[in-house]
C-alpha cells in the first residue's frame, strides 16, 4: 500500500506541475502577439481557473505534504505581477488631496435607450451620472442618432447641463459612439486613426486647473459574439459534457481570436500616440471599454508606460462586464507617472447597462 500512496502522490504532484505551467503561460500570454497567433494570445482569458487550481494545491499540500506546497509557491511568486494586476489589494484611503478631479468612464449601452428619461420616469443610468460628482465624464456607447420613440441626445445634455463642455463622436458605422462631458475646458478632440467599424479612439485635450491634460477615450472592438454565442458559453459552464464543451470551444476560440487580432492593431496605434505624449512629458488619461482582461495583449501594450488606476488604488477583480457568464474587469482607467490615483472603484450597484461604471480620483504627484 506504500508505493501506492507513493506514486499517486508523485502523480498529483505531476498535476500540479502541469497547471504551474498553464498558470505561467496564461500569465505571461499577453507578450504574445495576437496577429501572430491569435488563438494562443486568447491564453489570459484561463488565468483566473489556472490561479485558482494552483491555489487549491496550495492548500492541499499544506495539509498533506507541506515540502511540496513550495511548487504552487513558487508560480505565485513568478507570476505576481499579472496576479496584482488581476487582484489587486491596497489599503483604503480617506485623505483625498483637494487639487484632485473625480473622472468617471461608463460605457452606458446607448442608456438603455428604451429608457426615456422624463421627470415622471428618469433614467436610471442618466441620474447615476448626474448624481456621480464626477468632474469629467467618459461615455461609451453614447446614443448619436436616437429617433424619437428612443432616448434624446438633448434629453441627456439637458439632464447633464452642469457640465459646461462636452464633446460626441460616432464611433465607426454604428449609431452609437463616444462622448466626453467635463467641467474643465476641452481645448480639442481628435479621433485617433485605425480601422474599425463599430468602434474607436477619441483624444481630447483638457484644461484642467491650468495644466493641459491629454485624455484618450477608447471602445475597443468588441468580441463579436452573439446572443446565441454566449448562450453557447453559459451552457458549456452548466453542463460541461465533452461533446457540447468542444463545439462550444471551437466556436468561441474562432470568434474570440479573430476580435483579438483586430483588437491588437488598435492597441499598437494608442500605444504609439502614448509613447509620442510620453517623449513629450505630457500628462495623459486613458480610459473606457477595452474588451479585453487585464491579463491581455490589449491591456499590456496600451498600459506598458501607464499605471492602471485600479491596480494603484482599487481591490478585488473589479468584474465590469456582468452579461451571460463574462465575468470580467474590461474597462480601465490608466494614467501617466507625473499623476496620481485614489479610491479607484468599480461600481457594480446600478444594473442598467451590461457594463459597471469606473471612477477614481486623480490629483498631481508631488515633486
């Protein structure tokens, strides 16, 4: 019976090998470039599943064999930078400085536009930001040509009248598109130049308190999935029978890396406009929908001379996406090195839009 236990000790530990190694991969799958190898760049989307099987062998061997809990160990350590990015925790801070500005990105699903918004019957997703106190707006998904049994433009402008400046773009071909309401002078916009036709880039410049900030808005494509898509996914998740799990792989992976590799080129043309600000010591906000994770290409690229806001100053995993089983933290605040963030929060309590809302306070660094 002793060699038994023996060998099916080293074949767990074998296991536990294999899924160090995946959650390796996973973690360090956001250097691989999509429009190489688009399908094994989608590797980050498992990261999560992977932390967690490491995370029961941790606790497994500590019970069992605590000399071999030092494997799990040591990929946590390996891969604590992509773990913090995921997960990250820090400590609560009331001392907001009082040069700070509260900057609020949503992507508000055309405000569910169905929605009326009307002294009778407001709009729940208008009054959130209305009542948000943030001093600069970045909407996603903005309604640009709503008829008249839909939500009104002037409807929301009229309801946001205390922002003085406010700025709309059409993204693509779609009838939705990007908009910037701020309290602070928008001096310009400008779209930022790359092939899409539902999404996009706008880049503003900003007064703010008298230093000229650079602020990217971004809806990045989006993964192309259907309803039916995800109803595929839902069903993969409740009843994983091998036959419906690789129909349903197939499927995703296809539509999942295709987005991927769009979303790439996108991400390689903000990260270029980036670097330009940076070399120029300018101080730059990025924001929105990136539809993609933190552990991405998308996100790795476009953030590589940023700090992620959330990361700084949030906790959690800051799921922002809440539809069909996608749980994850797909919007961003980034912001460069001469700024600060503080309380960076996702705000999962309105259930309006498929998206929660993200907000943080930013103030300048002190030199």
């Amino acid at each position: 019976m002793k060699w038994i236990s023996k060998y099916l000790g080293y074949l767990i530990l074998g296991i536990n090998g294999l899924f160090a190694g995946l959650l390796l991969f996973s973690a360090y799958s956001p250097h691989i470039n999509p429009e190489i190898h688009p399908v094994v760049s989608c590797f980050g989307l498992a990261f999560p599943a992977f932390l967690v099987m490491n995370l029961l062998f941790f606790l497994f061997w500590l019970f069992f064999h605590r000399k071999y809990v030092l494997l799990p160990l040591l990929a946590f350590i390996v891969c604590i930078g992509s773990i913090r990015t995921y997960i990250p925790v820090n400590f609560p801070t009331k001392n907001i400085p009082k040069d700070a500005f509260k900057l609020l990105s949503y992507n508000v699903m055309a405000f569910d536009e169905d929605k009326k918004h009307t002294q009778d019957s407001p709009n729940p997703i208008v009054m959130y930001i209305k009542n948000s106190d943030a001093d600069i707006v970045c909407l996603q998904e903005f309604i640009m040509g709503a008829d008249k049994h839909h939500l009104q433009k002037a409807d929301v402008d009229e309801a946001l009248k205390d922002y003085p400046y406010k700025q709309y773009h059409a993204a693509g071909k779609s009838g939705n598109g990007l908009a910037c309401y701020s309290r602070y002078p928008i001096l310009s916009q400008e779209q930022l130049p790359y092939e899409s036709l539902y999404n996009g880039t706008i880049m503003y410049q900003l007064n703010i308190n008298g230093d000229t900030v650079v602020l990217i808005n971004n809806h990045l494509e989006s993964n192309k999935l259907t309803y039916e898509d995800k109803k595929v996914y839902v069903e993969m998740i409740k009843s994983p029978e091998k036959d419906k799990v690789e129909h349903g792989a197939r499927l995703l992976i296809s539509k999942l890396a295709e987005a991927t590799a769009i979303r790439a080129r996108q991400a390689n043309a903000i990260a270029h406009v980036i670097d330009s600000l940076n070399n120029k010591g300018r101080s730059i906000i990025v924001c929105g929908d990136f539809n993609d994770t933190p552990i991405s290409y998308t996100h790795r690229v476009i953030s590589q001379n940023l700090d992620d806001a959330f990361v700084q100053s949030g906790n959690g995993i800051g799921i922002s996406y809440n539809q069909n089983g996608f749980y994850f933290r797909i919007d961003n605040i980034l912001i460069s090195k001469d700024l600060k963030s503080f309380d960076c929060t996702v705000d999962n309590h309105i259930k309006d839009s498929d998206h929660y809302p993200i907000w943080c306070y930013i103030a300048k660094r002190k030199t």
